[in-house]
C-alpha cells in the first residue's frame, strides 16, 4: 500500500502528463498517425512554429520597447507628483514638477532596462527547455 505521500506524487504526476494534439486549418483534431501521412504525401517536413516566450501569467512576453515604458511613464507620473506633493508639502508646483520630472528621468530608463533583462531571462530560460526537451513543442 503506497504512503500518502506517494499517492499525492503519483496523482501530481497524472495531473501533468499531456498528450500531443493536432489540429488542422479547419479546427478538426487529428491523429498523430494521419499527419504523419500527410507530410509523407507532400513531401514537406515537419514545420514547427515558433513559440513566443510565455511568462508565468501565461501572457506572451514582448521585447523591451520605449513606446511601452513610456505609457508605463505616463502611468505612474501623476502618482510620483501626488507622493512628492503628500512627502514635501513645502515645494511649490513648479518644484513639485520638477521633482516629478527628474524622477521619470530616472524611472524611464530604468523601467526600459528590467524589461530587456526580463525579456532575455524568458529567452534564455526557454531556450533551455527546448534543448531539454530535444525541440519537441507541448
């Protein structure tokens, strides 16, 4: 009789298992069997597509883009005034603008950099699985 432990190992493992499933153009599931004969037949290898790197929220992760931070900028510029105008009641409009300008200066670039790292991260991290896994798409 197997632990709980083993048992919960085991149902983990069943949870996760997957099979492949094609598709063709007209949404109609296919065996492995007849796409195999239908490459046969036009003479085509097998093509795979290329995956776009997918975060952990199951989102597709774009490259780092200045339009991007810029509406990121945008976002979060009245927030940085109303924090400077809450933190230093003393600064005049003008000062608090300021302020708030120079922020950005900082926050922009910075913002652009964490998202060429995080891009690379996902990259890289799925270029490792792919060689893992001998290029076989899920």
């Amino acid at each position: 009789m197997p632990t709980k432990k083993q048992r919960r190992r085991r149902q983990k493992g069943r949870r996760h298992d997957y099979e492949y499933v094609y598709v063709d153009d007209e949404g109609n599931e296919l065996d492995p069997a007849e796409v195999e004969e239908a490459s046969a037949k036009n003479g085509a290898s097998r093509k795979t597509a290329a995956r776009q790197p997918v975060g952990r929220g199951g989102r597709p992760v774009q490259p780092a883009s200045w339009r991007r931070v810029l509406k990121r900028g945008l976002l979060f510029a009245p927030f940085m005034f109303l924090l400077i105008t809450f933190l230093s009641p003393e600064l005049t409009t003008q000062q608090t603008i300021a302020q708030t300008v120079f922020l950005l200066l900082i926050f922009l670039p910075f913002s652009y950099v964490m998202d060429s790292i995080t891009y690379r991260m996902i990259m890289k991290r799925q270029a490792t699985l792919e060689a893992r896994s001998g290029g076989q798409k899920r």
